[in-house]
C-alpha cells in the first residue's frame, strides 16, 4: 500500500479532479502536467487524458502537415532557398555569439574606457552605468535583436575586465574626467586623507 506521494504522507497530499475524466487525483507532477499559467501550476487535465488525446489526434496532424506541404511545396521551398542560413558565412545560434560580441564592442569604442585595453575580447566588459536601468546581462542580451541590443549598449561603458572590478572595489572611480584609477587621479592626495584608499603606489608588483 502506497504510504507517501512526492515524500509527503496520504493525509497532507491535495487532490485535484482532472476536466475531462473527472477523477481526483494527487495534485503532484506525478498525475499532472506543469503548466505555469494555472494558478496551482499544474494542467487542468491528468497526464494520462492529455496522452490519450494526443495520441488520438496524431495521425490527424500528420495528415494536415503532409496535406500542407503537397499543396504548398513550391513556395516551402523557395523560402527554403532564400533563408538566410542558406547564404555563406551565415552565422546563427551559438556560433553567433563572438560576431554579436566584436560588434558591441566596436559600437562602445572597441576599447576599455578607462585604459584603453583592446587586446582580447572576452576581457572587455560592458558595464552599466545606473543598474536601475539594467535589464539583463551580456548572456541574455547576446540573443536579443540588432536594435534591442544597441538601446541596452547605449546604457553602458566599455571597460575591461581589471578595471571594471575595480570600478566595483572602489579603486576606480568615475566623474567629469571618465573612469580613473584612484593612484593615478589627479585629486588622488587629497582622497587618499579622506577616504581609506590604498596606497597601491608603495606596493612592489
């Protein structure tokens, strides 16, 4: 006899009555899909209702889709010919990434903003200037359309990676000037008294 659904015991487990067959059962992955839209998170029909109609109208789709391209194959394969992963050098999917990356960066100036670094790609950074107005990372924003990336480029500078961490540690600073190191700002004795800075000048490298 089953003592326990999902870890949890028969008295504390709720049930839910699928639509279609209307039997209750475990409100758990284990009966239901998930489904994000419904308020519990779960599909409103069992797995095994929703298997069945989907079995059921599977020969019916591959006859629509058959039907489909019979009667359209002309233009399906024209538009095939035209796709633009048919044109050399088209590049798509993960393999876009590096293009996608030279370009933004070129677009910032195609070198670090604060010491001009420009010698490897992957060390250059973007960095948003008021993270209020961040709406994603460079790993979600690398698959976003050519216009939609330059409108979240326009809220950034380009810094490589040394000086972007140390914007973040407080040893590069921003203000009229651009992006400084603090040993090298001009006003740096004088922020050195008032702020706890380190003396990177006095340390052996």
């Amino acid at each position: 006899m089953v003592q326990s659904i999902d870890g949890r015991n028969l008295t504390e487990v709720v049930y839910k009555t699928c639509t279609k067959c209307k039997v209750s059962k475990p409100a758990t992955t284990l009966s239901f899909h998930r489904d994000r839209c419904n308020p519990d998170k779960l599909s409103y029909q069992c797995i095994a209702c929703r298997t069945e109609v989907a079995n059921k109208n599977i020969d019916r789709d591959r006859k629509r889709c058959r039907d489909y391209y019979a009667s359209n194959k002309k233009k399906i394969l024209e538009q095939r010919k035209n796709s633009p992963r048919n044109v050399k050098g088209y590049k798509y999917g993960p393999d876009d990434r590096p293009s996608r990356k030279q370009e933004a960066v070129a677009y910032l100036g195609g070198k670090c903003q604060c010491c001009g670094f420009n010698k490897c790609l992957s060390s250059l950074h973007f960095h948003h200037r008021d993270p209020a107005e961040k709406e994603g990372n460079w790993s979600k924003v690398v698959g976003w359309s050519r216009v939609r990336r330059e409108k979240e480029l326009d809220k950034c500078d380009l810094l490589c990676a040394t000086c972007h961490f140390g914007y973040h540690s407080g040893d590069v600073i921003y203000d009229e000037n651009g992006y400084t190191w603090k040993v090298d700002h001009p006003d740096y004795a004088s922020m050195a008294e008032s702020v706890d800075a380190p003396d990177l000048k006095s340390v052996d490298l």
